[in-house]
C-alpha cells in the first residue's frame, strides 16, 4: 500500500471551526499540541514514531495529526463516533497503529468524494465493502442532490420577486421545497447496456478506438469476462454478455441492430480524424444536420452503428442534410 499517510488529505468540515493541520479553540495541533490532557512529546530528533506499545510502530494523537494534516479536534471527533477507534494506553492515551492509519487513509479517501461520517462508518463496517460500491453508492446519493437542487433553481427562477407579505413568501417558499423533493420510484440516471459476444475486444474497441473512458471488466471463477462498463463524461455504458435466456443477441449475429448510442463530444471533427487515425470504421463523414448538430456515424467492435455528435452554435449556418442518418 505504500505510505498510507502520504494520501491522506484534510477534509475540512467535520469538526465546527477545525484548521487543517492545526488544532481548535486556542490549542495547537500537530506534533506536541495535544487536547484534554494528552500532550506529546517533540519529535525533534527522533527518526520515527514511538514504540508506546511495545508492539511496533504507534502514534501518539498529536504526531497522527501533524502527519495527516488533520486537526486534532477532528480525530477525538472521529473517536467520540465511533468512526476511528484508537487504542489507549494505560494512562488513558491515544494512540494509533498501522490499522488505525490504513482506516484513517480510506475515511479520507471518501471524505474527498463527499460522502457524510455516518455513510463512510456504515461502509467500513460493512464485511462485505469495497471502495467500488461505496462510490456507486454516492453516485446515486449525488444523482439525486443535482436532480433536487436543479429543480430548486428553476422554481427559485420563475418564482415572482415581488410582492406579498411574509406569510405569503413562507407558503411559496415551502412550496418549492415540496416541489424539490425526489420520489422513490422516481428515475434519477439512464445507464446504456449494450450486447456483445466478445466483451474484453468491445471494451477494448470503446476504449482505444472511440476513446470513452475505460471501467472495470468483471471475470467468472474460469477467467472469462462476463461483464463490462465504459464511461462518458455524463454516465455509465454497460457491456452486456449474449444471453439467449434473456433474448440478448449480439447484432455481429443478427446481421442488424435494434438501437444505436450517441454519443456528444466537443469537437466531433477532431473527434472523426482521432476515430480514423484508430483504424476505425467511419459510416458517413461528419456533416451538419437539420436538427441542430453536426454529426458522424461509425461502425462498432460488433458491427453495431454508432453516432457521434456536437452541437451547431447558435447563430451557424442552415444546416445541410448531406449525409448521416
């Protein structure tokens, strides 16, 4: 793993008042700042931390704070929640061991995605956890804020500036929140999923040649791919294994394709000479469209049609129906 602590990085916010790399209310962090009775030692002169134990390397809280460039006040917090517990010694102290800074590294980690203290203790106590699904995890929670607060902004736009008394502004104001509120059952994402016979060279295709970003391939007990994802800018494309039982069918095999993804990039013309120069297989050249874009179309790992697009600035000229679909 390296040195854990050479990633950890601060993340104010979870202690009122805390400074990165300090400590709080008038008391210094870092190495030999302390709180509440548990003053360190300088490490002045010495070549690493103590061995407060007498089990191995350990930190005493301060030194912890000093490294992580976390407050003080922000590990007793983590302590007082139960999120990072550290063993005492017997005169009561602080102190951390290599388990405790490896769990500090991942709490960190997630802390930099965002996700609350509760989550990332709920996650880490989870024996089924992975870093990969507590992220899947936040994505949906963030789904779901960007769908709240869009709402928000526009009902906050339309509502009328002027006039009414207080009550009125309250009720309208509550309106809106009501408004703002995201369902259950409401749909927050689309995800693409897409059938190939031939999982690791679609993705493999998707990656070098289109140039989407690459996700991870899952592999059953004989080494076999049996599930894919690739990533745009806005969501996730699902790579999806023949399944007859499903009636999943690759369009190599069909000889046709029931559905297409677009795709919008920023310059679709450097986007077409980038596909070309990849040996990739180009339908129709790049071509502005009636419907508001300038589009391509090229030929997927499978045969399957493809489009890429970007958007006419307003203002272009009328567009041409020359080519596309």
């Amino acid at each position: 793993m390296g040195d854990p602590l050479a990633a950890l990085t601060p993340v104010a916010g979870d202690v009122p008042g805390e400074v990165p790399g300090g400590g709080s209310d008038g008391v210094a962090g870092g190495v030999g700042g302390g709180v509440g009775g548990e003053a360190t030692a300088s490490a002045a002169g010495r070549d690493g931390p103590a061995d407060l134990l007498g089990e191995g390397t350990a930190w005493r809280v301060g030194e912890l704070a000093d490294l992580s460039g976390l407050t003080v006040r922000t590990l007793h917090h983590y302590d007082d929640v139960g999120l990072l517990r550290p063993d005492r010694t017997d005169a009561g102290h602080r102190v951390y061991r290599r388990a405790h800074v490896e769990r500090l590294y991942r709490i960190s980690v997630l802390r930099r995605f965002g996700v609350s203290l509760e989550g990332i203790g709920a996650a880490l106590d989870d024996p089924a956890w992975s870093l990969d699904g507590a992220l899947r995890a936040h994505l949906v929670d963030l789904e779901e804020q960007v769908l709240r607060m869009g709402r928000l902004l526009h009902r906050l736009a339309a509502e009328p500036s002027a006039g009414g008394g207080d009550v009125d502004v309250c009720r309208r104001l509550l309106a809106v929140l009501d408004d703002t509120a995201v369902a259950p059952t409401e749909p927050l994402r689309r995800v693409a999923v897409l059938v190939y016979a031939d999982l690791q060279a679609a993705h493999r295709h998707l990656v070098d040649v289109f140039g989407l970003d690459p996700g991870p391939l899952h592999r059953d007990a004989a080494g076999t791919v049996v599930h894919g994802e690739v990533r745009t800018a806005d969501g996730v494309v699902m790579l999806h294994r023949v399944a007859p039982e499903w009636r999943l069918a690759s369009p190599a095999a069909l000889g046709a394709a029931t559905g297409m993804l677009v795709v919008t990039v920023r310059d679709v013309d450097a986007h077409h000479a980038a596909v070309v120069a990849r040996g990739g297989t180009v339908t129709y050249p790049p071509a502005d469209q009636p419907y508001g874009v300038r589009e391509y179309g090229a030929l997927g790992p499978e045969g399957e049609p493809w489009s890429f697009w970007s958007p006419i600035p307003s203002g272009a000229e009328e567009a041409s129906p020359e080519g596309g679909r």
